[in-house]
C-alpha cells in the first residue's frame, strides 16, 4: 500500500463509520429509510462539495477502487456456483440480450439528437457494459477525444448515483425478490461500485447476485471494446493495416480488463468446493461488505458537481433515455425467463 492513500482512506473510513451509526439512529421497525451505502455516498458528496477534504487525502480518494475491488473478491466467498447452475445459460442470455439491446439504441438514440459519433458510442458502451471503465478502454480505440470522453464519463456517473439510490427503492415498492433486483441491478446498472452499492442497499441476497452477474458482464468489455473500435473504423482501413491495428487495440484493450475478478471466481470456486467453514464464509463476507462500504464513500468523495457543467443537455438526456432502454430490456428479459 502507498503511504499516501492512507489519509484518503482513513476520511473514507470515517465517513463509513458516521453513515453506519446515521441509519442506525433514524432505524424503523428494523428497517433503515436510508441505508448505510446512500448515506457513505452522501456524505462523499458534501465532503467533496463543500471542500472540506485536504489536499493529503486526494491521492487516496482517487484509489478508492482498490478498496472496493478488496472487498469484492472478499465477497466471492459467499457465492456458491451451484445456484447458478440451474439458470446459468438464462441469465447469460439476459446478459447478452441487454447490451445488445443498450449498444444499438444508444448509438441511434447519439444520431437522433445529432450527437458527436464517437461520444454517443463512447455513450453505449458506458452504460451496457463497464461505465467509467469501459469508456476510458473505448476512448483511445476510436480516437475520440479528450472532452467526449469527460462528457460521457460524466453523464454515465451521474445517471449511474440517480440508479444506486432510486433502483432499490422502485424495487422494494414493487415488491421484487431479491434473486430478481440482482439480476437486474447486474445487468442493468453502469460501472460494477455503482452496482454492488444498489445490490447491497437492497439486501445481501441481492448484492450477491448483483456482484456476481456484474463480474459476468465484465468479461465481456474488452472483446465488445475490440469488435465496437473495428465497427466504428469502418472498411477504410487496408487489409494489412487492419492486422496491425487490430492487434494494437486487443493490447489496449486487455490493459482495462477487469482481471480483479478472477480472484472473486476463484473465491467462489473454493466456496463451492467446501474449503471454508460457516464461519470463515460469514467473515470474508463481512469483512467485504464493509470495505464495499468504503468504496461508497470513495464514489461519493469523487463526485464533483463542477464537472458536469460543461456536458450540455444532449449528452444528459441520451445517457437517461439510454439508461431507462436499458432498464426496461433487462426487466423485461428477465420477467420472460421468469415463467
């Protein structure tokens, strides 16, 4: 660990304490009106606002992700493969059937209001498959440019706040099962922290299940990055050049590969294997719910509302409309497969 996370880290973990001991108090009927996630996030965000982090704790603010990816493989010793056995090939196939639905709406939602080509892609694949990640993957692959890869940052960071705190609330309205709310904050919510905060807000059933399709689905950014960079160049490129090029963007693109998740499969492989007691499943599980907490708060410290000023409402309104196309694709492949 690099000594100078450490003060980020540490106003991270301040934060998570002040929002565990926040629901607590305002508990009702063993329920928390606001969960210890939404209040980490909150927090973050006025924090952050408000310029009230020093300077010393930027460094660890930025890396909060290491946090959070700790957690996350903690978390993969709950999992056992043998739920998913059952409806492994339902699940990839809602996987699969909303990016496709996302990538293809988006991009003509991105012409349809007159959209720079390369941010409504950027856009696309922001919001069906990695967020943030796959955008900064996508970036350099199409040659988009600096301030488009800013905008579509933005705009997938905002919509994905608006889904963390609204999603499990519309949910638990409707009265969705947990299995179900994961599957679909999974394969519907932008960037993985923004998906295992709305997982777990609802229970830790559905924040199981949320974690683990979101993994699924990030096995999937750098072949889509790669097939969306050869779409997007179009038949301009020479046979021999395209080799080359084509070879350059599979580097570029396995360098944002998420490899952190093999280490929460192989969590969960020795989980299904029976190598860790009740006990130590309880631990681990425990251990990285709470710095997924923590990563809460990183998402909430670097939140800065500054930054969406200069987006303009067009990329704004494609990213919602593209969001709730999302949404709706995958709730309702999932409600198909349901019966």
């Amino acid at each position: 660990m690099k000594r100078e996370y450490l003060p980020g880290w540490l106003l991270m973990l301040a934060l998570s304490v002040a929002a565990i001991y926040c629901s607590k108090i305002v508990e009702v009927g063993g329920k928390h009106p606001l969960e210890a996630p939404v209040l980490a996030i909150l927090f973050g965000m006025l924090v952050r606002n408000l310029s009230l982090a020093p300077d010393a704790c930027k460094p660890g603010i930025k890396a909060f992700e290491k946090i959070l990816i700790l957690g996350i493989v903690l978390v993969g010793a709950s999992l056992d493969f043998r739920l998913f056995l059952t409806q492994g090939l339902e699940i990839l196939v809602i996987i699969v059937g909303t990016m496709l639905v996302g990538l293809a709406s988006i991009v003509l939602l991105a012409r349809l209001f007159a959209l720079p080509r390369a941010l409504g892609v950027l856009l696309a694949v922001g919001t069906t498959i990695c967020g943030g990640t796959a955008i900064a993957v996508t970036a350099p692959l199409i040659k988009a440019k600096e301030e488009e890869t800013s905008y579509a940052i933005g705009t997938i960071a905002l919509w994905g706040l608006v889904a963390i705190v609204a999603y499990p609330m519309i949910a638990a309205y409707l009265g969705v099962s947990d299995a179900s709310f994961g599957l679909f904050a999974g394969t519907s919510i932008h960037s993985t922290p923004q998906v295992v905060g709305a997982g777990f807000i609802f229970s830790d059933e559905a924040g199981k299940m949320a974690t683990a399709v979101k993994l699924v689905r990030n096995c999937f950014l750098a072949p889509a990055a790669f097939l969306v960079a050869i779409w997007y160049a179009g038949s301009s490129l020479s046979e021999s050049s395209a080799i080359g090029d084509k070879a350059g963007r599979w580097r570029a693109a396995a360098k944002g590969f998420p490899w952190f998740l093999f280490g929460y499969f192989i969590m969960a492989g020795l989980n299904t294997a029976g190598y860790f007691t009740a006990e130590g499943i309880s631990g681990f599980s425990d251990a990285g719910k709470f710095l997924i907490l923590l990563g809460m708060a990183g998402i909430g410290l670097n939140t800065v509302f500054s930054s969406f000023r200069g987006i303009g409402m067009k990329p704004f309104v494609v990213g919602l409309i593209g969001s709730l196309v999302v949404a709706a694709a995958s709730s309702a492949l999932i409600v198909f497969f349901a019966h």
